[in-house]
C-alpha cells in the first residue's frame, strides 16, 4: 500500500512539473499564433473589402483554442453591433486572457493595439498592426528566452519535488 501510495505521490507531482513546464512552452507558440494572425488581419485590411467581422470570423477558423476562441468573442460583439471596434478588442481580450498564455507585457501591446483597430486608414492602420507584430516579437524572443532556461528544470523540479516527499513519508 505503502508503495502504491509512493507511485502516486511521485506520477502527480511529476505530472505537475511537466504542466508548468507546458506554459512555459504554449506562450512562445500562442505569440508565434498571434503573430500570423495579425499579419493575415493586415493583408485582409490592405487587400479586400471585407468588414472587420467578417475577418475576425475567418480568423477564428484558421487558428486553434484559444486564439480561436478570442476572435470569435470579437466578432460577437462586432455583429452584435453594440459597440466600436476598441470596445469589442477590449472585452475579448479581458474574457479570454486567463486562457491565453500571455503575461502582462504582450496583453498591454494587445491592448494599445486594440485602442487603433478600426479609427484609421488602411495605411495607418498597417503600421499600427507592424508595430504590434513587432512588440510581440520582442516579446517572443523573451518567452523562448525563458522556456530555453526553465522548462527542464521545472521538469526536473517537479519530480524531485515528488521523491523528496515520498522519502520524507516513508
């Protein structure tokens, strides 16, 4: 029973490091996501007449959860027809930034950025989402910065945290 026991101490904190290790490499994919996705919103601006929900909703079909899902939420509240461009950026980005990967530093460039959608040119407007896209490069570089560093340790963390406490039991 003992043993048992032991196993299953060892398999959920082992279990726990690799997850905390999965953050640490789903934010650098989801920024590299973002990053596609706001250059596919700029050849959308610059090229076609599509309304912005419209290129919100093809957005939300080319990428998976949860970038999906914030897109979506945007083009709700874009067809709802309640509110600007900035209001329905804002409100899908504070719905959905618990499921996002992001920190601080990407949700504040996502939301300066959603303070210019929609009140400018087509020309203006694709600086503004260059300027975005370069931020969240930065930003990127940060995260994989960060992966590179800790997710094997948080990996290893994470498993001898679990033999620790099995020794300490027994």
């Amino acid at each position: 029973m003992k043993i048992l026991g032991a196993i299953f101490i060892l398999l959920a904190s082992t279990f726990t490091g690799f997850e905390v290790a999965k953050q640490l490499s789903e934010r650098p994919r989801q920024l590299r996501q973002l990053k596609t996705a706001l250059r596919s919103l700029e050849s959308e601006i610059m090229y076609s007449n599509r309304p912005l929900h419209e290129i919100s909703h093809m957005l939300s079909k080319q990428f998976p959860n949860p970038l999906s899902l914030f897109f979506k939420e945007f083009e709700q509240r874009l067809t709802q027809g309640m509110t600007t461009a900035k209001e329905a950026w804002e409100y899908a980005l504070q719905t959905h930034k618990k499921a996002l990967a992001f920190k601080e530093g990407e949700l504040e460039v996502l939301k300066q950025f959603g303070e210019t959608l929609g009140q400018h040119d087509r020309y203006s407007q694709q600086k503004h989402i260059l300027l975005a896209i370069n931020h969240l490069d930065r930003e990127e570089q940060d995260a994989l910065e960060q992966q590179n560093r800790y997710e094997k340790m948080i990996k290893s963390l994470g498993f001898l945290s679990g033999l620790l406490l099995v020794i300490l039991l027994m």
